[in-house]
C-alpha cells in the first residue's frame, strides 16, 4: 500500500482512479489538473507513486516524467492514455516510468498495476 498522486487533466479521471486506487488500500496524498501542479505537488508531498495522464493540456506527460525524474530519479510513475499510442509508451519507459495502462482499465488492473510498480 502507498501513496498516491494522481494527474489527469479530466476530474472524473481523477475522481475514478482515486476511488479504485482507494479500494485497493491506497492513500491519495493528492491530485493535480496540470503538469506544473503536478511537479509543485510532487515535491511537496513525495508520494510513493505518480499516476500521470499522458495527454494533457499545459504540459504533456512525458515532460512531466521527466521534471519529475530530475527531482527524484528514483519517483515510480505510471503512465496512463487513453489509447495505446506506442511512440508516447515507449518514450515514458525509456524515461523511467514504472508502467502504463490504457483507458478504460479495471479496478483490478489498476491496482494490479500499482502493487507492481510499488514493488520496484
């Protein structure tokens, strides 16, 4: 179990994985609408784990990932998109992400997910 910041530009994103994230034991330490809130919150609160939209409007995931990983190159982030779009994918791997999962996921395949990037 950790915790968890979760950045998704849509609030019912936010809303869902939260309360998936919630019955799998998880804390949600915070969320963020933008990826400059996202990177403010990170060092604030040094959650276990990010789980960042890739697609969003200020600042896309991967520049995200990778402020995120100049602050702590150890942070564990999972990626999430709402299509398996392999460049962006494969590009947060190469960057260190933790993992990825595709919209629409399951309340077991997320926290399937986050026990696996927890555990890394």
């Amino acid at each position: 179990m950790g915790s968890l910041l979760i950045v998704d530009d849509a609030a019912y994103m936010r809303r869902l994985v939260g309360i998936m994230a919630k019955k799998g034991g998880h804390e949600i330490a915070g969320e963020a609408e933008t990826g400059q809130r996202a990177i403010d919150l990170y060092k604030d609160l040094r959650p276990d784990l990010v789980i960042l939209d890739i697609l969003m409007p200020d600042m896309n995931g991967l520049e995200v990932l990778k402020r995120i990983k100049e602050i702590n190159k150890n942070a564990r982030i999972i990626m999430c998109t709402a299509s398996e779009q392999a460049a962006f994918v494969q590009e947060a791997l190469e960057s260190g992400a933790a993992g990825y999962i595709v919209k629409p996921f399951t309340q077991d395949v997320l926290n399937e997910k986050i026990s696996a990037a927890l555990q890394t």
